[in-house]
C-alpha cells in the first residue's frame, strides 16, 4: 500500500466515523444504519445493548433515541492502525443529554472499533462503546432535537 492510499483510507475512515455522529445527533437512523458491514455490530456494554446487521442497528438506535429530550455528541479523531482492507481505531467522545423521565447526564467516553473495506467504501464491522467518566449532575441547560429545530 502507498503512502497516499494510506493517507486516503484514513480520511475515509476519519470520514466514516464523522458520520455516524452527525446521523446520531440528526436522528438519520436509516443512514447510520447504512454505515455498518451486513455482519456489523454496535455494543453499549454498560446499557447492556448489542445490536446486529443493518436492521437492528437501524431500529435499536431509533428506540433508543425516542428515551431522548435532547442529546448532543462530539466525537474527536482518535487512532487508525490499517492491515489492507480491514482496520481497527479508537474514537473519543463526549455526550451530554436529558432523558424524557428527567434524568440527564454527561458522559467522556470512548469508541473502540474495526473497520472493513466494502465495495461501498469503508463500513463498522464493529463499535464499543466504553464510558470512561460519568456525571449524573442535572443538567441547568436545555436543548432541542434535530425534530424540535426542523432539521433537514
């Protein structure tokens, strides 16, 4: 592999992964679903949540925000290490949202991945996720969802 393929499979990844965070924080369940390999799998271990293939992606996440009066994620590049048409890297997060019962909290958190390429580009063929710090502080803010703003 040349250095610029290198460099090009890891803006697509970098690319992938700025994606499934836009189409969390704009409830575009249909395309972060289109994000996972056809065996690909996203785990929340400390929800308890393991969700596999395309479909269940698209549908666990859409339950799962529904819970949501608001939610805001940013994720910040993390590593990449490529071995051809897979790879494995680790994203880090921060979240912060209120629940509809009430509850809100803030998390700093990280995504442990691996990657395959596909005919369609790079895809998930896997994503944890790992809390590394959480505050259950009520939030003093409020906020609104991609819905309540009239998001495209």
């Amino acid at each position: 592999m040349s250095h610029l393929e290198s460099i090009a499979d890891r803006i697509e990844i970098e690319t992938l992964r700025g994606e499934f965070t836009d189409a969390v924080m704009m409830r575009d369940y249909d395309r972060l679903a289109s994000l996972f390999a056809d065996d690909g799998v996203w785990r929340i271990p400390e929800a308890n949540v393991e969700f596999t293939g395309p479909q269940e992606i698209r549908a666990g996440v859409e339950q799962l925000q529904k819970e949501w009066e608001y939610f805001v994620q940013t994720a910040h590049p993390g590593t990449v290490e490529l071995a051809g048409d897979t790879a494995s890297g680790r994203a880090y997060i921060q979240e912060l949202g209120r629940l509809r019962d009430g509850r809100s909290g803030l998390n700093y958190s990280l995504y442990h991945d691996r990657y395959r390429r596909t005919p369609d580009g790079w895809k998930f063929t896997e994503r944890a996720y790992e809390v590394r710090y959480f505050d259950t502080t009520p939030l003093a803010g409020s906020g609104s969802s991609p819905d309540a703003a009239g998001a495209s």
